[in-house]
C-alpha cells in the first residue's frame, strides 16, 4: 500500500504555493538563490551516452528542454568530451543532477559550460532563469579556447552546488554580465592553467560564494568589479583560498561585500602582494569584515592568524596600507549564507568540497596539495597527469522513466509505476527530489553531532611500536602486542629511531560526519623533558594500509622507510628562517602516500596524564575515509607518530589498548554516531538497564570467548572493544536497545568511567597514577 493517502495527496498538493515560495532549491541550498525551484516538477531526461551532441546526449538534453520545466538525469558515467561549449541558450527551469549518475560521475572535458541567455547578436532573444546545477566536474584543459570552467553570463536565479572546475584556461567560475541572484556553492576551482590560471570574476548583481576551494590560481581569488548597470552585493562566507600567484583577491571599481569567515593560506608559489584583498583603484567600496584567518608563515601547519586590518607585503592583513574602502559596521542586508568559524571551514570545505559523489584522483590531489601545502601551478594539464578514467557503473531499473529507480519507489512510495517526478511529498519536494537528495548524505555539513571516542582497540582497530634498530644493516622490528607504545628520538642524524602507528574503526560514526577531532595517548610511565612529535595519516590508497599489528616491523610499516636515519618520513618545507622561500623553485618536498596533520608537543609527564593533538587536517583526513565507499580501507584510518626533537630522555612511552584498554590512543570525535547493530545488547546482567554494573561484567570478560551474561554485546563469540563501544553507546538507556538510535554519551557517563578505571586497574598501577586522568571517553 502507498504510504501516502488521498486526504494526504490533497492537503499536500494544496499547500504547494505556498511551499513552493519557502523551500530551499534542495537541503543544503543557501544564499541568494536558495529558494529556486529548478526543474521541479517537469519532466525526465535521461543522459544515456557520453557523445558530444545527438539524442540521448547532455548537450540534447539542455537545447530542447520545454519551458515548463526539466530535470536532467545520467544512466552513464564517464568523460563527455565537448566540441565547443555546452550553453543552456536560454533554457530555463532545469536542474542538472550529476549525483544520479552511476560509477564515478560525470567529467566535461575539452570547453566549458555556460549557463547563458540566447543571444542574437548582443540582444537577448531568450532571458535565463531557475537553474540547479550539481556534483558535476568540469575540465576544459589546454586545447579550448580561452575557456572558463563554468560561466554564468547574464542569468537570474542560478545555484552552482558542488561542482568540481579545474585545468580552465581563462576563470574557473565566473559570473558576469549583469546577472543575479546567483549561488556557488561548495565547489572547487584550482589548478587553472599559466598563463591566465584565474578563478572567479564577479561583476553584476547580487551573489553567494560560499565554502568554496581556490587552490593554485594565479589570481582573481577572486576579482570583484562594477558591470555596466549594477553594483554588486557579494556574501563570500567560510571560503579557502590556497597559494594564489600573485595575489588572493582584488578588484576596482564600486561594490559591497560581506567577507566572513574565510581562510587564506599563503603557499610556495605565491607572490609578494598577498593581502586578503588588494584594491586596484581608490573608488570608494563597501566591507564588513568578520572572523577571516591568513596564514601566512609557509611553515608547513595550518596556524592562522586573524589578519590587521591594513599591512605590508607578507604581513596576514585584510588591506594594503592606504587602501581606499569604506568599512561597515553590520552585515549586507541580503540572503545570507550559513558560517562557521574560519577553522571549521578549513575542516568542512576540504571534507565535502567538489563532485563528491566521486572524488577522483584530481580532486584527491587537490585536497591533499592543500593540507601538505605543496605546489601545484601548471601551464598544462599534462603536467598533472591524464584526464582521470572514471568507473563506469550500472543504471538502476527504472520501469517508468520518472528518473527514480524501482526498488527507491517501491521501498519509500510504495509502488514503481506513479511517476514520482510530478508527485510531491509532505516535504514539499517531488519523491524525485527526496530520491535525488538522498544520493549525497554527506554533502553538507552534520547538524546531530555528538562527542564519541573511538579507541584503537575497537573492531579493526590496532597500535603499534617500531623500531629501526641500528640503521640499514640491523635489524628491524615492531611491537604491536605489547602493554606499551614507545617513540624514540635518537638525535638529528641517529640511527636508533622508535615511532608509533595507529589504526582507528570509524565505523561507530556516520562516514565523513567528523567536525572536530582530538588525538589523546596516555603516558604508562613518567616521562621527562620535551618531546616534539610530528603526526601523519596515510592516504586510504597508500602502500600497506592492512598492516597487521602482530606483524608489522620498521621495515614494512605503512608510510615509513627504513633508512638508518631519524626524520624518516614528513614534508620537508626547504624554507629559510625568514619563512621565506630560499629560492623560487625551492618547493616543499612531499612524501608520497602521507597526509601532514600537524605537530604537538609535551613536557614533562606522570603516568596517567594525557596528551593531546587537536589539529584542523586530523578532521579532514577522518572524513576523507568516507569517500572510499565499498573499499577495503573503508572507514579505517592510519596515523603515525614520529618523534623530531627531544630534551630529558629521547623516549615517551605510552599505553596500548593491550596494556590498557581504555587509556589506549582514542580519537575524541564530534560527529554523527551511527546506529549500533540491530541485535546489540549490552544490558549483560539482564536488569533492563544498560549501566556501570553492565561495564563491569565486561570487564571482568574482556579478552576471552563469552556470551551475553558475559560481556559480548554483539554475540560474536568475543568479548572485546566491538562491546565496549556498544556498552557505551547504550549506556544509561532502559530495556534492550536493539532498534534504538545512538544517543549522546550523559555527563554521567564521564564520572563514572574515571571511577570504573581506577577501581579496574592492578594496585600497582593505581601507586603509580600521580594526577587524574583526563578521561574523555
């Protein structure tokens, strides 16, 4: 039976107009456009070949969609190579759903798309409006001609949401030419090619750029100016603008701007004028400035600071000093968009940036250049590689066309033959829309975050000690069994070098919902002097990402190489004391298959104590694990530590999860918990309540064969993390939760597990314990 009745149908469709004036293009839509309908409730077209032109083509599709409306889905995916540019020529109310395509998703290769009028001459035949345009990855490259990557050319009412640009030979994602009431959104433009290599002009009316990537574009980060009739309004909120050429943004001539919560992060290549913003003339335009960050020291770590309002060359300042502006004291009244800190934009534009639905190896490429600050400036594609090939997939059966495949409909409508693109939900929305936004769940950023520790000893979780004894002539080995991990420092040049790998299960959180993250190892024994230590993560296509703690050694350890020599791995920045590049081509050196997290470092400690290392790029990579869907290395990550510097003694030594479980190296995450096991259950003692005395019958059955009455949550035979995780899950719920939802871990929950710990631990341990643990499970 459909899950929707007449009396439903008919109270819905009555109240369209006035949901139709109040919902957003799609969830997720913001600024200027939000409220768009796009091809709402037209009809269905169906992209079933990568040919240029033709039926069945994308360029088809567009030229000859009716006026009443179109939604463009894909049955294929792969690169469409284009002849000349792919213009909409005044065909409006259309939405281009690149997420419904199968595999990898769509490339447009060879020109550019353009979101336009038809022109006759320099007359508008056609005026164009209400267009959604997603998850699509644009890349003209060297042999179109003065090409931008999308363009947006006097239009009304347009949303550019997640939509890859690179390689363009002119501007990645330009709008011009008295448009309006235009969004990009969430969408990348890098790596345009020498010698143009520009990012975004903007001239006309009123627009959103919102957490948008620049990376490796000369200039026009982007460029701002008055058009013929119109004095621009511009929201530019949580975007990141990563090694401009010669300058971050700029523009001349008259418009207002909203400049809220970006961050600019100088890189080897950039230039001398490195303002946030650099005025080109001194014609008086409009700021409000709030909550920006530079980074400008080229160190290597994501240490921004917020800038001076007015500066020298490679001082972190909003202006040049003398600069012509006038500052505001409030927000532009207009649409505006959502934000964040500059921090958290950092954390959420390199996590769900660009066509996500399939980040391919440029887009990783992209993100990683940024978090290890690498250069990436090229006067042609073939300096990066080849157009990358994308997996080509399987449409789903659709038996009536309505773009919604069967088994969708059957599951949430309730049959397969109702066209489901002209029938609206509750929401407001077509089920076509609720099918096509269901496709992307991580698009946007979490809103039903909670704080949620996950140890190294949960599920396929591991911790490690390795140890380069000797240089290349001795002998390797690791320690993955032991009760401690211990990370040696044996001078600039030793050849005695100790470092510390971690694996962590991400699987109890919803895949790239991280918003925060905290790295905690707890001292086993008193250590003495400073200790500097630097963190990585490996990419999840890395060399030796299964790595087995009961095997692992120096040798074969993931990311390490064994060399005879300390500073065995990392990025080495070759920058002078100055922060200054010693010479221009004297770029960073990467090292393949390694994210640069950051670096922390300790001082004295007493057994028990915690340290910690809370760094912007341990977010991003934790989310980058979601993109790896149906993997192998989905949802598992890998850190190492390396030690670079040392006063006292050259070694830290902390627990593992087998010398302690609940003090092992924990991740502390605020995200989104997934849903535990349908037949979880960790109410052991059977009370009909999930608490401390449930814990410690886990307790006493951790590490051996069990049942339920013994501490095995997940009847798998064992009783380990896997049960501990869901213990804290359900703690403090009543009854059996095995379809409950995962709920925020109380405050009770803290108290109760510092206590457990310690009236857990060996006397001995608790003689040595001199200051309280900082729990945070």
């Amino acid at each position: 039976m459909r899950n929707c009745c007449l009396l439903a149908l008919i109270l819905t469709l009555c109240s369209q107009p006035t949901l139709q004036a109040q919902l957003a293009a799609f969830p997720g839509a913001e600024g200027v456009a939000k409220n768009i309908t796009g091809g709402r409730g037209g009809d269905v077209y169906k992209v079933t070949n990568l040919n240029d032109s033709g039926a069945g083509s994308l360029r088809f599709g567009i030229q000859n969609a009716p006026t009443s409306g179109r939604t463009i889905v894909f049955d294929v995916a792969g690169t469409i190579n284009l002849a000349s540019s792919l213009d909409f020529n005044g065909k409006d109310n259309i939405t281009v759903a690149g997420q419904t395509a199968p595999g990898g998703g769509i490339t447009l290769s060879g020109y550019r798309l353009r979101i336009n009028p038809l022109f006759n001459g320099n007359n508008i035949v056609d005026p164009i409006s209400n267009v959604v345009v997603q998850f699509l990855r644009v890349r003209p490259g060297e042999a179109s001609v003065n090409a931008d990557g999308v363009w947006v050319q006097t239009a009304n009412g347009v949303i550019v949401d997640h939509v890859t640009t690179s390689w363009s030979v002119d501007e990645s994602i330009s709008v011009t030419h008295d448009s309006d009431n235009v969004t990009v959104q969430w969408s990348t433009m890098t790596q345009g090619l020498l010698s143009h290599s520009y990012g975004s002009p903007l001239n006309g009316g009123t627009y959103t750029y919102a957490h948008n990537l620049y990376a490796h574009n000369r200039s026009r980060n982007p460029r701002l100016q008055q058009s013929q009739d119109m004095i621009m309004e511009l929201d530019f909120v949580n975007n990141v603008i990563y090694n401009p050429g010669d300058r971050f943004a700029y523009g001349g001539n008259e418009y207002s701007v909203n400049w809220v919560g970006n961050y600019g992060i100088r890189g080897p290549e950039t230039g001398d004028t490195n303002h946030a913003f650099a005025r080109d003339t001194d014609t008086e335009s409009s700021f409000y400035v709030e909550g920006n960050l530079m980074d400008n020291n080229t160190d290597g770590l994501i240490n921004g600071v917020v800038p001076v309002l007015e500066g020298d060359s490679h001082e972190a300042a909003m202006f040049r000093v003398g600069a012509s502006y006038t500052l505001l004291g409030s927000r532009i009244p207009i649409p505006e968009a959502s934000v964040t800190t500059a921090q958290q934009a950092y954390v959420q534009v390199l996590s769900r940036v660009g066509a996500t639905n399939f980040r391919d190896a440029h887009d990783r490429d992209m993100i990683r250049d940024v978090i290890n600050q690498q250069p990436g400036h090229i006067s042609s594609e073939s300096e990066w590689g080849s157009l990358p090939s994308l997996p080509t997939g399987t449409p789903a059966a659709d038996s009536n066309n309505d773009g919604v495949p069967d088994t969708w409909a059957l599951a949430t409508y309730g049959d397969a033959s109702t066209p489901l693109n002209t029938t609206y939900a509750t929401s407001g929305y077509t089920y076509l829309e609720e099918y096509i936004h269901s496709l992307t769940p991580n698009a946007y950023m979490p809103t039903n975050t909670q704080s949620h520790t996950v140890l190294t000893g949960y599920g396929l979780g591991g911790d490690a000690q390795v140890n380069e004894n000797g240089g290349t002539s001795a002998t390797s080995s690791g320690d993955g069994t032991g009760s401690t991990l211990n990370a040696l420092w044996d001078g600039a040049s030793g050849t005695k070098n100790q470092a510390i790998v971690l694996k962590f299960d991400l699987s109890e959180i919803v895949p790239g919902s991280v918003n925060e993250a905290v790295l905690e190892l707890t001292a086993a024994e008193a250590i003495t002097g400073t200790h500097t230590f630097k963190v990585y993560g490996l990419e999840h296509d890395g060399n030796d990402w299964d790595w087995d703690e009961s095997l692992v050694e120096f040798a074969d350890a993931p990311g390490l190489v064994f060399d005879g020599n300390s500073r065995t791995l990392g990025i080495d920045p070759r920058y002078t004391a100055d922060g200054e590049p010693a010479e221009k081509d004297n770029f960073p050196l990467d090292t393949p298959g390694l994210f640069s997290l950051g670096e922390f470092s300790i001082s004295s400690m007493v057994a028990g104590e915690t340290a910690s290392f809370d760094g912007l790029n341990l977010a991003v990579m934790l989310n980058l694990a979601a993109y790896f869907e149906d993997t192998p290395q989905a949802g598992l990550v890998t850190l190492i530590l390396e030690q670079t510097n040392a006063t006292g003694t050259n070694d830290a030594t902390f627990f593992s999860h087998e010398g302690d479980s609940l003090l092992a190296p924990r991740l502390v995450v605020d995200a989104t918990l997934a849903s535990p096991p349908a037949t979880a259950n960790a109410d052991f003692d059977g009370d009909g309540e999930v608490d401390g005395r449930d814990f410690l019958i886990w307790q006493r059955g951790f590490g051996n064969a069990g049942s339920l009455a013994t501490g095995d949550a997940n009847n798998d035979g064992t009783v380990d993390g896997v049960d501990l995780g869901i213990w804290q899950t359900q703690y403090n719920n009543a009854g059996l939760l095995a379809t409950a939802e995962a709920v925020p871990e109380p405050a009770g929950l803290v108290l109760l597990l510092g206590t457990l710990v310690m009236f857990c631990r060996p006397s001995s341990q608790l003689n040595e314990i001199k200051e309280p643990v900082r729990d945070r499970l």
